[in-house]
C-alpha cells in the first residue's frame, strides 16, 4: 500500500497530515521540507517530488514569504510577509495535485518577535477554514527556543488550542539550532545549548497531547543552519532514541516512537546522520541552503557555457547581427536554475528514503 491509497493528492490537512507522517514514521522514512522564495522554485520542488514518486513539504520563511509578495511591498507589521505566505500557499494549492502527490503546506520559523506574521497566517487558515473546511495550511512553525521553557510551551500551547479548533499541525522547537536564519544569530552559542534534554520532549509532550496530536517537535541535537565545515559540529542524532524511550517510559505508552521530531540545519549533513534520525523518528528535515545553491548552480553554469550570446541583445560568436532572445529569455535560464533545484531536491528525498512511496 502507497501513499496514494491512504490520501489524495494536492495539499493536505488534518487527519491526512497524521497518516502521512505515521506512515513515513512507520516505513522508515522522512519527507524533506523544502523552503520556497518563489513560483519557480516551488514548482522545481514538486517536479522533483513527482518524478521520484514521494510526498514534499512545501514551506516559507519569514523573508523568504516577504521576497513571494515582492520587493516593493513595506514590511512593517509583517504586511509583506503574510501577504506573500498566503500568496504562495495559494499557489501551492492551484498546482499540487496537477504533479500527483501528497504535498504538506507549512510556514518555517517564527520567533518571537515575528509572531505577528504568525497571527496573519492563522487568521488566514480560520477564514479558509470557514469556506472550505480546511486550513489555508497544513502545518506551522513556532521557534520560541530563545525563550525560557515554560514560555515556550505557553506561547505554543496558546496558538495550540486555536490551531486544534482547525487541524492545523503545530511544529515547534526546543533547544537551540546554531547558525543563523531569519535574522536570529546563533553562531556563537555555547557548544552544550545545542541539546535538548529528555524532560524538556516528556513536558512538551504532557502539554501538547492534551489538546490534539497534531503536532511534532525539533528537538537539538547539535544542529547548525547553514553548510559548515566537517568536524566543526557534533550532531548526535542517537539522541532523539533517548528522548522517544524516555517519553515512553514515562508515559507508560506501548508506541515506540511516540514523538514525531523534525531535523533542522539538514544541510550538509552527512548520510550517516540523516539515516540515524530517521531510525528514532524523525519524519521531517528543512532543506534551504543546498537548494538555494543548486538553483544558482543552473544559473552560474548556463552563463559560463553561453557567455559569449548573453554580453548583448544582437551580436554573437555567430556573427554580430545574430540575435540572442532565446538565450536571455528568463525562461531559458530561470528553467535551468530549476533543473538543477530539482536535482538537490531528489537527493534529499533519495537520503531520506523518500523515494516511490506513492
């Protein structure tokens, strides 16, 4: 039995979120998350997705949801950024299920202080909800882990209680994921802050599974955003096995792997890691730079091979009245960038074991 048997294709919510994830939790697998800046890079996502057959995770950032709406549209009060973030999930939305897959529709970080571009999405997901019985999104993401625990778990189990009333999926983070994103720097954060603790996953769990399950957990475990140098960061994956045994234990629960975790900073992690995650639950892993760097690779590369037809609009190695449209066109070397997104992004999926799942 495939994906397919168990949920449609296009975007999903609610209950077809919680089988795609048990599912993935069940087979072995994860689905990578994939951050979108645009319509382009959105659709080199989910191509890649259909041709290796797997579900996607579809997800903005903060800036990257303002860059969606455009450039020219004032930031203040996060105007831009939910504007674009429901801009892009609209997009999402008319496309997906023409690619054939289950695709999940999820917003990244949100800190603290932009827990306003949270408030817009949300109320977004209510008003959609109304119309259609559903939410705008699928899932969305609180990074409260600068704050203290307890606020953390407040703030969260706050928007919990109205993402519930909606089936909308709550991701959240709890220790601290070094690096820098969305304007939170981290990359002098001491060493021993990279690691949650058990009691931190048990009270999360106490709290959150008292009002729905629909929710998972970024747990640290050494990660760092960003590509960094080899040796210069200690992930230690294993411990995401202590935590589910410890919940387990504590709660006296007969599933093994009770939590859903998520794998922050995937990039540049090596197979090995990525492979031990998943083993103790993982079933989610943001994936930005090393899409961000193979869309320009397409670029960088059709420039280098045509440089000689893109220094003017007429003159080439040719002759000097030949025209070069079709080389400038954007969407010769928009297409390339894509093609080589696309690739990165089957790399992730093939990593994670994301591959023929439908």
């Amino acid at each position: 039995m495939g994906l397919l048997d168990i949920v449609p294709a296009g975007v999903i919510t609610g209950d077809n979120v919680r089988k795609v994830f048990a599912y993935a939790q069940e087979q072995g697998f994860a689905i990578p998350a994939i951050n979108c800046t645009s319509s382009s890079t959105i659709n080199a996502a989910l191509e890649a997705a259909r041709d290796v057959k797997s579900p996607i995770i579809i997800q903005f950032s903060n800036g990257g949801a303002a860059f969606f709406a455009g450039k020219g549209i004032s930031n203040k009060d996060e105007k831009a950024s939910i504007l674009g973030a429901i801009a892009g999930a609209h997009h999402v939305r008319s496309v997906a299920k023409h690619y054939g897959i289950p695709v999940i529709l999820h917003s990244d970080h949100c800190a603290k202080k932009l827990l306003p571009w949270f408030d817009g999405m949300l109320a977004a997901d209510e008003e959609y909800f109304a119309k259609n019985g559903e939410p705008l999104f699928s899932s969305h993401m609180l990074d409260l882990s600068e704050e203290s625990k307890e606020e953390n778990i407040e703030v969260c189990v706050k928007y919990l209680h109205r993402m519930a009333k909606i089936n909308c999926h709550l991701e959240m983070e709890i220790g601290i994921t070094g690096g820098e994103e969305d304007g939170v720097d981290n990359s002098d954060v001491d060493n021993a802050s990279l690691y949650t603790q058990p009691q931190d996953i048990l009270d999360i769990y106490n709290a959150f599974s008292k009002i729905t399950d629909l929710f998972s957990i970024a747990a640290a475990f050494g990660n760092v955003h960003g590509v960094y140098a080899p040796g210069n960061v200690k992930l230690h994956p294993e411990l995401l096995g202590k935590h589910q045994a410890f919940v387990k234990e504590q709660l006296k629960l007969e599933h093994k792997k009770p939590v859903w975790f998520v794998f922050h900073g995937g990039s540049g992690s090596t197979e090995q890691d990525i492979k031990t995650a998943v083993n103790y639950g993982v079933v989610k892993m943001n994936v930005d730079t090393d899409t961000q760097w193979a869309y320009w690779l397409g670029i960088k590369d059709f420039y280098e091979s045509k440089k000689g037809y893109l220094q003017a609009q007429v003159g080439n190695p040719d002759g000097p009245s030949k025209p070069n449209k079709k080389f400038y066109d954007p969407r010769v070397w928009v297409r390339e960038a894509e093609k080589t997104m696309s690739e990165r992004v089957k790399e992730a999926c093939r990593n994670l074991g994301n591959v023929d799942r439908l």
